[in-house]
C-alpha cells in the first residue's frame, strides 16, 4: 500500500498507484480467506482504516473495493471476534496518530510511535503471547503470526525507504 500512497500522493502516478493499490487488496484479501489470523488483522487493519477517516484516495479506495470483492466472493473467512476487534482498535489508534501534527507536536516518542504504527505491532506481539502461553486458544496468533506481520510491516517500510531514497518521502 506504501507504494500506492507514494505514488498517487507523492509522485503524481494516479495509474501506478491504483495497479499498486488493486494488487495489495487482492493480496491481502487472498491471505485472509486462506488464514484466520490474517483474516483477523487484515479485516482489523481495514475497519480502524476505514474508521479513522483514512480511506480517502482512489488507490485506498479500489484496495478496499478489492479487498471486499475478494472476501466476498471467497466466502467470509473465519475469524477470532476478540483478536479482530483488538487489531482493529490498534490500527484506528495508529492512523489517527500517524501524520497527525497535534501527535507530533508533543514529542519526538509520540512521532516514532505513530510513524511506525507501533499499537498493531504492540497489540499483534500481545495476542501471539496469550495464545502461546495457552490463555487464549485458538485466536490464531501463533508466534509465527506475529514474525509473518513484522516482515509485512519491514516490506512496508522497505517501500517507504525506496520512496525516501528516490526524493519522494519527506518527514
């Protein structure tokens, strides 16, 4: 999706970013029929998306419109409520904090946080904990789960390092 963003915001290539943003919502919408803790965080990352007002492009736009598509047409994956409802608090928390200069204003901690995303991360390490420590069967938030999200997040800030080096991300 960071490719989207950057080249619809940043870069002016409306076409890149709607193919790029297409392709993420057939990717993640892919992930989350075929595994229930993707279907859970993926799902919590669209509704704190979509709750924080943050769906506000046509990249973001044809994602979400792919994203549904694929899920509905696949059959509604399974999913743990709690799990979900956890994610999506998070990713509401980190999008209304994430390029927000009433946050950032209040410190150089409040601006990494929330530039990086940290209450998904947080919340996603916190669930993979309870279910490997047996207090929360069947969530499916194995510890895998939690290294699988990080190395979606790093190919995330890998793209935003590529925009940076290109001249197209200033922070």
């Amino acid at each position: 999706m960071k490719t989207a963003d950057d080249s619809e915001d940043v870069s002016g290539k409306r076409l890149q970013g709607l193919m790029a943003g297409g392709l993420c919502g057939l990717s993640v919408g892919v992930l989350a029929l075929n595994d229930p803790d993707a279907a859970s965080l993926f799902l919590g990352i669209f509704m704190g998306t979509l709750l924080s007002l943050k769906i506000d492009c046509p990249s973001h736009i044809l994602a979400a419109m792919v994203f549904i598509s694929v899920i509905v047409a696949g059959g509604l994956p399974g999913l743990w409520l709690p799990g979900f409802a956890v994610c999506t608090a998070a990713a509401y928390i980190d999008e209304y904090g994430n390029d927000n200069p009433k946050i950032y204003s209040r410190g150089s901690f409040f601006r990494i946080f929330f530039g990086y995303r940290f209450s998904l991360k947080i919340a996603v390490a916190i669930l993979a904990l309870l279910s490997l420590g047996g207090m929360a069967a069947g969530t499916g938030f194995r510890p895998e789960t939690f290294i699988f999200f990080l190395l979606f997040e790093a190919a995330y800030e890998l793209a935003a390092g590529s925009a940076s080096i290109k001249g197209l991300r200033f922070l």
